[in-house]
C-alpha cells in the first residue's frame, strides 16, 4: 500500500489563544501514533473557551498552572463543541494522538469517551508526578522530551481487533474518507458488524461515520487554503455529490456552512 496522510486541523485553538507553538514529530510520521505536540497560553483576565471539531483523534492536555497542576483528555466530539473549562492566563501543553494510535491504553472504550474531557488519572494508568514535572519545565522543547520518556515507559496496545483498524484506517485515508465499508468487509473477511465494533472501541466512531470525519477535514485543508472558498474545487477534489451535499456534511459536523466558518475564522484572526 502506498504512503497515505492525513492531519487533524484544529485551527480555533491557535487563533483563540496566545503564544501558540506546535512541533510534527517527524519521528512518529510512519507509526502515525503522534500527530502533534503544542502549546498555548490562554488570554489573562477573560474567561476561555476552546472549540474543538470532529478529528477521529484524543489530545492529552496538561493544564501548567503553577498551583493547581492538572492533566486531562480531551476526546473528538461528533460536532464543533466549545469548552469552557479553561483557566485564563495559563499555559497548557497538549499532545495530539492519531486516530490509528498504538501506544496507549485507555482503561474504557473510545466510544464511551467523546464529547469529554476527563481527568488523566481517571483513563490512564501513569505517575502522578509527570503532571508536576510538565508543568515546572522551562520550555517547550522538555515538556516534549519529558512526555516522550513517558511514553518510552508505557505498554503498546496490542489485540487482534488494533491491526484490522489501522489497516481500515490506512484505506480510509487512501481513499480521501469516500470507502465503500461493504467493499472492505469483503477484502479483509470480517463482517461489517464486526469491524463497526472495532472501530468504536478504538477510536470511538464507526467507519462510516470516521469517513465522513476523513473528507470533512481534508475538505476543511483546502478551505483553510483559499483566499476566498471556491466550493466547487472543494467538491470536486474530496467526492462530494454536489454543493447542497457538501454544505450538508460540513454543517452536520462545523454546525455552520463553510462560508460562515471561514468568516468566524477571520474575525478570531482579527481579534488576536
């Protein structure tokens, strides 16, 4: 199978929040276990809410405030979802895992996750201490290496249902999020029922619905591109029917039409 890609944009994060840094970890680019590590501080003196859109993927958020040092995950929501539980005038360092992810285990089934955010300690198995040792880091670069070394000392995923996934994902991704799940039921020799089980265990969603999530960010890449948004080259290059189609997945999922998002995009810009 050729080389596929795919990235999570999340472009309401750096545009509501100050001091914004993120590093692709060109080492993690074949495992596709890491999509992102950032960092942002939130603005002092008026309450923050973040937005976050349907991804297929988890961030581990470490919440950096001196005081109070906290760590939470923060799972893809079905639809644009604003969260309001951000402190102001705090950093935070966050880590973006791809949908296809096998290093971490989580102690319940993605499907019970989404739409969340949820204290570290109550999903995963780790030392308390690294939530100090984050926070109390002087830069970005070792708050990255101390969650690497993390990482280096946790236990992979493995069980038979993980390899049917990231195979089905790997298509997904090779076929722009426009995969017949019949047609792939047949290739691999597992029902349809079956990998929907799969599929909502590890990332949360089933494949029909990850798919759509695929050709609506790959259809957000090109928007966020264009000076102006040229909905027909949108169309035309993610497999859309026609406009009314298109405007209606994007707005089941952004909860607005891609003219209004690229409008919201640009008054953020502005007010930043």
């Amino acid at each position: 199978m050729k080389e596929t890609f795919y990235f999570p944009f999340q472009p309401e994060i750096q545009m509501t929040t100050t001091s914004y840094k993120e590093l692709k970890p060109a080492e993690y680019a074949k495992s596709k276990d890491i999509a992102l590590f950032y960092q942002f501080e939130t603005k002092k003196g008026q309450k923050t809410a973040l937005s976050l859109i349907p991804d297929g993927c988890f961030d581990i958020i470490f919440c950096c405030d001196l005081k109070t040092p906290s760590a939470f995950l923060w799972t893809s929501p079905v639809s644009r979802l604003k969260q309001p539980d951000f402190l102001d005038g705090c950093d935070y360092f966050g880590v973006r895992f791809f949908p296809e992810q096998s290093l971490l285990k989580l102690h319940y089934p993605m499907k019970e996750l989404l739409n969340q955010q949820i204290p570290l300690a109550d999903v995963l198995f780790f030392d308390p201490s690294l939530i100090e040792q984050i926070s109390l880091a002087a830069s970005f670069g070792e708050r990255i290496t101390l969650f690497k070394q993390f990482l280096q000392e946790s236990t992979e995923i493995s069980g038979s249902g993980l390899d049917l996934v990231d195979y089905s994902i790997k298509k997904i991704y090779l076929a722009g999020g426009m995969l017949n799940i019949k047609q792939l039921s047949k290739e691999i020799g597992y029902s349809e029922q079956y990998i929907r089980r799969k599929f909502e265990e590890y990332i949360g969603f089933s494949p029909k619905q990850f798919c759509k999530v695929v050709q609506f960010q790959n259809s957000l890449n090109c928007i966020l591109k264009m000076d102006h948004v040229d909905v027909l080259d949108v169309i035309h290059e993610n497999g859309y029917y026609d406009q009314p189609h298109f405007i209606k997945d994007f707005k089941k999922l952004m909860n607005v039409t891609p003219k209004q998002y690229k409008e919201t995009l640009a008054l953020q810009s502005y007010l930043a």
